[in-house]
C-alpha cells in the first residue's frame, strides 16, 4: 500500500488541510493519507503550539471515520526534536509492507535544504509537493522522485486561524471543520 506522509504541527488542522488529503487520495497518487502530528517542528517556534494531545484529538475529529484519511501520533514516541528523516527511517522499520510518500508544501519545499537530512530522504522516499500561495516551483528543476501537484490552491493557515480566534471577536470557526471548531470553543483554545 502507498501511504502519503503529511507531517505538520496541525496547530490547528483546517479544511485546506483535508481538502489536500482527500484531493490526493481520489487522485490515487497514495491509497490512505497519515495526517503525522508533529510534537515540534524543529524549524518553527513552540510558541502559540497546543500540547500534543489536544492538536491529536483535533485532527481526529476533523478526520473523523475517513476510510483513507488517518492521523498518527507515530512521532510522539520518537526522540525530539522530530526530524522527518527520523521519522521515515522508523515507519520503513515498522511497516516494511508499506511504501511512503512524503507530502508537503512548496514552501517546505524551498526550506527542504536546510532540513535533517534531506538526502537521506530524496534517497529512500517519493516526494509530492502541492502549491503555496507566494511559493513558485518550476517542475522542470526537480529532481527525481519529486512530483509537483497541481491541486487546488487554497489560501488558509492555521496562524492566520489562530490570529483571528485570539483578535476577532466575530470569527466563526471559517476554515475549520464544525466538529474542530466547537472544539476550540469549548475549550477555549488560542485566546
């Protein structure tokens, strides 16, 4: 089976989120997709980041009982910081009867040099990466292995979300999944 990693702090998860996912999956470019919830990305700061469990159960409830659309606490029991060449290396050790493809941003994309590894990843795993708003990729540089989608560019971020809940006081959980967004409420998340 071709399982799509799609690793990220999901501070919070948003429909741009599960719009990708599923865009994926019924485009049969990976049978499930694994929603990889990041105890810290090393390249981004801790501040405004929820506690693991409650970003977990976050995803999770925008998931819901998806057949091909799965979130994973695989990194929480991993060293830390999580490097996703780490990460990878122990899947491939875990579930040798999958094959992983990692998906991210063009905006990973242009950091990717300067992540943990990254030849190490190039190596061993497919790369999918979909487009970001201000983050122009020309298909034609890339290098093996490396697939540039052309899904739906969907300008919403979980920093602008978080903004907007903590400075807004008429914002309406636009952006979010219902079920995520009573959430946030109830339990107050991001004031």
């Amino acid at each position: 089976m071709i399982i799509g990693i799609y690793g990220g702090s999901f501070n919070p998860i948003h429909q741009g989120h599960l719009a990708l996912g599923r865009w994926l999956v019924r485009h049969t470019l990976v049978d499930e997709l694994w929603f990889m919830v990041s105890p810290q990305n090393p390249l981004k700061p801790a501040a405004g980041l929820l506690d693991d469990d409650a970003r977990l159960s976050l995803a999770r409830l925008a998931v819901g009982r998806s057949r091909r659309l799965h979130v994973c606490d695989f990194e929480f029991s991993l060293p830390r910081p999580s490097f996703m060449a780490d990460t990878l290396a122990a899947l491939r050790q875990s579930h040798p009867e999958h094959e992983f493809i990692l998906v991210i941003g063009a905006d990973n994309w242009h950091d990717f040099p300067r992540w943990h590894h990254p030849d190490d990843i190039l190596a061993h795993h497919s790369l999918i990466v979909y487009p970001r708003p201000g983050y122009a990729i020309d298909a034609t540089t890339l290098p093996h292995g490396v697939t540039l989608v052309a899904t739906p560019l969907l300008d919403i971020s979980s920093t602008q979300i978080r903004h907007a809940i903590a400075t807004d006081p008429t914002y309406d959980g636009q952006g979010l999944h219902p079920r995520v967004w009573k959430e946030i409420q109830a339990r107050e998340y991001y004031k």
